[in-house]
C-alpha cells in the first residue's frame, strides 16, 4: 500500500530550494484546475518565505480590526517556522492565513505579514 501511494505523490523536498520548486511545480496544476483557487499567495525563495489562503479568506479578514498572529517558535520543521493569523469573529479567532517564513525575526514575520495581508 505504501509503494502503490507513494508512487502518486511527489517526494518530499530535501533543501529550501528543491522546497520552491517543488510548490511551483505544484501552483502550475493548480491553477489549471477549474476552479482556477489559487491557495500559494508566497513563494519567495530569496527571503525563503512561502504563504497560503485565498482571496476569499483575505476579503474576509479585511473586515476585522483585530488579528492575532500566532507562530510556532522552537517547535519547527527543518526549514520554515509556522506563522498563523486569525481574526476575531463573533468571539472566535479564527485562521485566514498560513505562513512559513524562514525564522521567528521580528523583521521576517512583519515581512510575511505585510505580503499576506
């Protein structure tokens, strides 16, 4: 079963630049899909940052006041760090963006988030 499900699957990037290519690869069919979602808003390999949402959940979160960033600090991947940012809605946070910038710098993630939202 695991050699039948693999074989689907494309294989898990071992550097930060086989990472970008290999989303690259991936956005190409996407976005020849029909409902034309685009969910890969970043991929940077000069700053090595990567972002997903769509538009939809953009829109929505242009709406709120209050956002809340959320990031996994120490407890990482190999790569990337995981940056989230919810907004406040009707007393629930709730997530509208996913980021996995390179490191937990305050620069890194203002940057992050100035291209998401």
């Amino acid at each position: 079963m695991h050699t039948a499900r693999s074989s689907q699957l494309l294989p898990l990037p071992t550097d930060n630049e086989e990472t970008h290519e290999t989303l690259s690869a991936v956005l190409q069919v996407l976005t020849s899909s029909k409902e034309q979602l685009q969910f890969l808003l970043v991929n940077d390999s000069e700053k090595n940052t990567v972002s997903f949402s769509c538009n939809t959940n953009l829109q929505f979160l242009s709406f709120f006041d209050v956002f809340c960033v959320d990031g996994t600090c120490k407890s990482v991947l190999k790569f990337f760090q995981l940056l989230k940012i919810h907004g406040l809605n009707n007393g629930h946070y709730v997530p509208f963006a996913f980021s996995l910038p390179a490191n937990q710098h305050q620069a890194c993630c203002e940057d992050v988030f100035r291209q998401t939202v």
